[in-house]
C-alpha cells in the first residue's frame, strides 16, 4: 500500500490523502505514529492538525479524529511524511493505535490556523499536557530560529503521561517537570510554576496546549502578568474541516462581541483573553448570554 | 485532484419540478456549511445542487456543547440551528455561491410560519436570486407557538407554513418541503404539504435520540436530545421514500419529485433511494468521513448504473416498485 491523494485543490491549503502508516511506536502511554502524506507536510504549521478517518469506508465510526501534528518532514526518505502522538482514549482511538506498519488510513490536513509567532525575538514559556506538548518542539525550533528564547513547560498527572522530556531539553533553552503525582520532576500542576518562571525569563508570550482547565488558568496567569497566551484549544470534533458545526466555543472577537465560533477553522489556537472560560463547567459549555444569536431568556 | 468523470454514457439529469439539474448529487443542509468549506475538497459548483445550512431570519448562536455524540454507524447532533441570520447569508454565503457558479438549493427555517415567509422574501428578492435553483423549507424545526412542537409533525402547521412561503415564492422556482420521519404517517404529510403547493418533497431529516454518557451517567447532548443520521437510518429514508412515491404511483397523492437523503455513503446507497422512488441524492452526514462524497457518490452511482445496462438515471427512478409484487 502505497500513499494515495484524493483529494489536493489548487490554492486550498489542506489535502486529502490516503496515507501509509511507515511507523507505529509506542512512548510511554501514547503510539508515535509516522504516516506518509504526499502534499500535507510541505504546507503546515506548528498548530495545525490533522484530521483521520477509522477504518476504511465501512467502518461503523464515521466521524473523524483530530490530531495536533507533531512534526513534519517533507522530504524524508520515503517523501513527505507527518507525525502525531495518539493516546488511546476511546474506541476509535484504540483502533488508530493497533495501525501497522503499511496499513492506509484517510488523513485531512492541515487544517486549522497554527500558532502565531512574534515580531520580536521576546522570551516564549511554551506550556503542554499531556500529549498536548506533541506540537510544541517544533514551535519551539521555529521560535528560536527567530532569536526567541523558550522555556518549555510539560506536565501531566504521572510520569508515563509526559510527552517528550527529552525532545524538550534538546529543543528548549530550559525544560520544567510537573506531575500531579510527583513521579517525576515537581509535585503540582503547571500552573503552580507558571508565575515564577514568566518572572525569571520575562516572557512575553505563553503558548499552550494541553486540556480545558490547564489552558484557562494559563491564560489567567498571562492576563495577570499583561502578557499573551496564545493557546490551542481541543473540542469535540465530528469533520475537522469546517462543515458540522459541531466543534463550537464562545470566541470574542477584538471588538468584543462573542460568538459561537468553530474552533476547527478559527482555531484551534486561540488567544487566552478571547476565550469565555467561564461558559465552560463539568464537560459542558453553554452559550454565553451576549454572544451573537443567544437564546432570549425564556418568556 | 478529483479523478475526471469518463465521458458518461447515462443521462444523469434531473428534471426537479422543471428546474434542470445536470446531475442528481446534493449536499444536505446543515452538512456542508456553505460551500466555502467543503469547495477545498470538490468543486461544489460541479454538483447537482449546492443545499445550505437553514438559514433564519436573524443570528443564532446554536446550543452549546457538547452538540454531538457518535452512535453506531451514525450520529446525534444538536447544533440548534446556528447561522448568521438571512441579510449576512445572503450578502456573504448566497454571494459567494452565485459567483462560482453554483446551482444553489437555499434551506429555510423558522420558529413561526411567518418568519418561513420573511426568510424567503429575503432570498428570492435578493440580487443574487439567479443562484437559487429551489427553496428548500425545513419544517423540521420547533413551533414556537405550539409548544415547540415540530412544524414536520403537524400537518396543520406545515400547511401553514408552505402555504405562506409559496406566497413569497416566484413561478417557477420549486420549493421542496423538508420532511420528519418521526411521524405516525408520512404520506399524509405528504399530502399535506403537496397539496399547500410544495413541488417536490425532501426525505428525510434526523430522527429524534438521546445517548447517554456512563461515565457520568447523564445525556451526552447539552440539549438532552438530538437528531439521528448516517447510514444507521438509511433503511428509515428508503421506507419513507418508499411510502410516498408507492402512495404518489398509486394516485392517492399528487406526484412530485422526490429528493432522498439519510445515510446515504456509497453509490449503492443512492441507488436504493433511487429505486424507491427519489430523483436526486442528498449527501450528508457522509461528508464528515469524506468530504469528497457528494461527488464520489455521484461517480459511483452513474457506474452502477451503467453497469445494469440503463442510459438514464431517470428509467432507474422508483424501478423498484415496477419489480415489486405485494
Ligand atoms: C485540535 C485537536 C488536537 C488534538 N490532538 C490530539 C493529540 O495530539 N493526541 C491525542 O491523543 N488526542 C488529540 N486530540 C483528542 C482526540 O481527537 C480525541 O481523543 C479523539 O478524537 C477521541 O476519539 P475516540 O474514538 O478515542 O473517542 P470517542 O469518544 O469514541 O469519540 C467519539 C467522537 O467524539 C470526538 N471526540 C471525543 N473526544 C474528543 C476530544 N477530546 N477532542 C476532539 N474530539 C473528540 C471524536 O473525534 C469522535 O468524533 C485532539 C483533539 C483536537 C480537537
Ligand atoms: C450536523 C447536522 C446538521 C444538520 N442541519 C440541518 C439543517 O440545518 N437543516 C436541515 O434541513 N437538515 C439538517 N440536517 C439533516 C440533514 O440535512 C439530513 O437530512 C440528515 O442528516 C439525513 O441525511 P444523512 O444521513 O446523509 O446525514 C443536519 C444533519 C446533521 C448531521
Ligand atoms: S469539526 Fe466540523 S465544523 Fe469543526
């Protein structure tokens, strides 16, 4: 089985391929998955995603999943390919993590708006949980290519569940541990090192991704600092591209009017103090009352 | 890049109440936004028809999440409606479709018969009403004067409302009415509606579920309740249509084209709705797997086909009841 492209429209910024799995290797809880994907590598983002379709057209899940793109390669031994770092969650997760060596799988990508990068060369505290640092290494190379100092932040609840301490040292000017647990490195949640570390480097930007909670309490402590958190958000997700509206959060825009916005396409990454964190509580969100098209209050 | 259609030995046209389509295959509303989106991957402009998202009078923001579970080879969704209000889909979304050339099936909702009304005034007076090719009504949506009952379930409320959008409608546009499946009897709905001056039929929308989280032991949905589709109700939109072209082949209802939609994935899918009656293709929940579907479908379809020696997708158009006996 070789790669295949279905679908790679001129000027549209995102391929549809039937990429070839070159690799499936395990790193402490999750599968590193290295999949070939003609057209997808050369056009993306430190950011972006991709989206993968479960099994083949008659599988029983239909829905796609998202992935943060790890890394990419364009021009590897065996053309361009693009990493993710998958964590086997539910079904269709377990599914993607048993893919062989040479097994197809639909791949969508790039999709969604990467990380913004600054103008200047300011320090960048880059923040992960989870397999949420799976994007982050490659940031951080760009972010240095650029004259940016970077911290790299990776925390998650048990030492299994960290993604790539040792990517982080190589990359990073300076790497920081936390586990809930304290299995390795600091005891705590990242945002327990957070305050400290902006003061030490003097950092300008925070770029995060990771769950819900650890996002909304960086992005707290940018505001609190008067810096920037730029952070990449992670909502449920039927297409990846765009056409469901099923991937929805309340998003203010730079005049200050909410709306529900698709975090598929205006997303992921978001600026910290754009998001209304507070509409989110115990797994649901609910639409604030002055976004744009709000239910009235019932009569 | 999409594979070039071989030059076609079956006529795939569609006469849709008058209206000529070169080819049956449509997006469904609410299934491919409105176009932008899904132009990245197929030339929306190529299909049959480009369906919007139902559109309202003003904004709404839709429910919030989670608005969506995955169930076996299907899905709820909750979305709520959301769009950007009629004035910025037109001035923005309709504009958009008109300037590629696409042909351009225009959903319309509303939460009373007049707003149906109001929305499609909008449209059909718009200056880019030469894009619309039919007006698609969803009357699947919530009364607000009856309790939130669906128009769908009523027949009283559907006629009323087809009765004042077919008002704002100009001769020679078709405006389809969007059909419920959760009905007792949807012929008479059927009826119903062709009789208030529907002509043609779209069948159908989601059926109402519920899935429950175990984790947390509550509705996965925010609203409780959402709509079922994907091929899971595939077998439900083939009865329906089923149902209704054996009822319009009968004489007991006016006949009317008939527009199929409900998990429809392969061209082996359209081609069951086909046979039981509809005349063109709705793609919807599908897409989200493969964004290419409406169009691969259609490619599938024509291959099939030909391959069971007709020339015309028409000749194929409810066969299934020719080949039936009760
Ligand atoms: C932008 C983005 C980047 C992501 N990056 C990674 C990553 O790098 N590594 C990783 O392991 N996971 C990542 N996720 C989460 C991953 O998409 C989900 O864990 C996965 O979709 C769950 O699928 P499932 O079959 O295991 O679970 P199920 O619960 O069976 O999934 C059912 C449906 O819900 C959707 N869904 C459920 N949970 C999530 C979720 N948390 N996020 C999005 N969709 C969900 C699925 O896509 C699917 O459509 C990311 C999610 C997003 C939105
Ligand atoms: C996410 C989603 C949103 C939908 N939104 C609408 C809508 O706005 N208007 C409408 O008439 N139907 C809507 N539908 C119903 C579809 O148009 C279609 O009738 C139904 O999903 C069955 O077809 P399918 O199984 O191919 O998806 C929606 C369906 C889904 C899955
Ligand atoms: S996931 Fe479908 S619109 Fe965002």
């Amino acid at each position: 089985m070789s790669a295949r492209t279905i679908a790679a429209r001129e000027g549209a910024g995102v391929v549809q391929v039937d990429a070839e799995v070159l690799g499936n290797s395990a790193v402490g809880a999750y599968r590193h998955l290295t999949l070939v994907t003609p057209g997808l590598a050369e056009i993306a983002r430190p950011g972006q995603f991709v989206a993968l379709a479960v099994g083949d057209g008659t599988s029983s899940m239909l829905l796609r999943r998202s992935f943060s793109i790890h890394r990419v390669s364009p021009a590897g031994t065996y053309g361009a390919t693009t990493e993710i770092v998958v964590a086997a969650a539910g079904p269709g997760t377990q599914e993607l993590t048993r893919l062989e060596a040479g097994a197809s799988v639909s791949v969508i990508g790039p999709l969604g708006k990467g990380f913004p990068l600054p103008s200047q060369p300011v320090p960048c505290i880059l923040v992960g949980g989870g397999y949420g640092s799976a994007p982050l290494f490659w940031l951080a190379e760009q972010l240095r290519e650029r004259g940016c100092p970077v911290e790299i932040v990776l925390g998650a609840a048990t030492a299994d569940r960290l993604f790539g301490v040792v990517e982080a040292r190589r990359v990073a000017d300076g790497v920081t541990v936390t586990t809930d647990d304290g299995s390795a490195g600091t005891q705590g949640w990242v945002s327990d090192v957070l305050p400290d570390l902006i003061a030490r480097t003097g950092a300008g930007v925070l770029y995060g991704c990771g769950p819900m909670g650890m996002l909304r309490s960086m992005s707290a402590i940018a505001s609190d600092h008067g810096i920037v958190a730029q952070v990449a958000v992670e909502e449920a997700m039927a297409c990846g591209v765009g056409i469901c509206m099923t991937c929805v959060m309340p998003v203010a825009d730079q005049h200050g009017t909410t709306k529900m916005v698709r975090s598929c396409l205006e997303g992921p990454v978001f600026r910290g103090d754009r998001v209304r964190w507070e509409a989110f509580d115990d797994g649901l969100c609910r639409v604030p009352a002055d976004a744009v098209g709000a239910p009235k209050e019932v009569r | 890049m999409t594979a070039a259609t071989p030059p076609s030995s079956v006529d795939m046209s569609v006469d849709l109440a008058g209206v000529r389509l070169p080819n049956p295959m449509m997006t469904a509303s609410g299934c491919a936004a409105n176009g932008r989106e899904m132009h990245r991957f197929i030339d929306v402009a190529q299909l049959g028809a480009f369906v919007t998202k139902s559109v309202k009078a003003q904004p709404v923001s839709g429910r919030g999440t989670p608005r969506m579970a995955e169930t076996p080879s299907g899905m709820l969704n909750s979305i709520g409606l959301q769009g950007p209000g009629v004035q910025a889909f037109v001035e923005e979304d309709l504009a958009w479709l008109h300037s590629i050339g696409a042909r351009v099936v225009v959903s319309i909702a509303g939460s009373t018969a007049s707003e149906f009304a109001n929305v499609a005034r909008a449209v059909v007076r718009s200056r880019y009403a030469s894009a619309v090719a039919a007006i698609e009504v969803n009357i699947s949506c919530p009364n607000v004067a009856n309790r939130g009952l669906v128009f769908a379930c009523d027949p009283a409320s559907s006629h009323k409302v087809m009765t004042l959008v077919r008002e704002e409608v100009p001769r020679g546009l078709p405006m389809l009415a969007k059909l419920s499946p959760d009905v007792t009897d949807i012929v008479e709905i059927a009826d119903t509606v062709l009789k208030a001056g529907a002509h043609g039929l779209t069948m159908i929308n989601t059926t109402l579920g519920v899935a429950i989280d175990v984790d947390r032991l509550r509705p996965h949905l925010i609203a409780a309740t959402g709509g079922l589709s994907g091929p899971a109700i595939r077998p439900m939109a083939v009865r329906a249509v089923w149902q209704v072209a054996g009822a319009m082949r009968a004489g007991r209802i006016k006949t009317a084209p008939i527009v199929g939609a409900g998990g429809v994935r392969t061209g082996r899918d359209a081609l069951e709705l086909v046979a039981a009656g509809a005349s063109a293709i709705q793609v919807g929940t599908a897409a989200f797997n493969d964004p290419t579907a409406p169009e691969r479908v259609g490619r599938e379809l024509e291959q099939l086909i030909a391959e069971r020696g007709f020339t015309r997708l028409s000749d194929v158009t409810g066969i299934a009841h020719e080949r039936f006996t009760p």
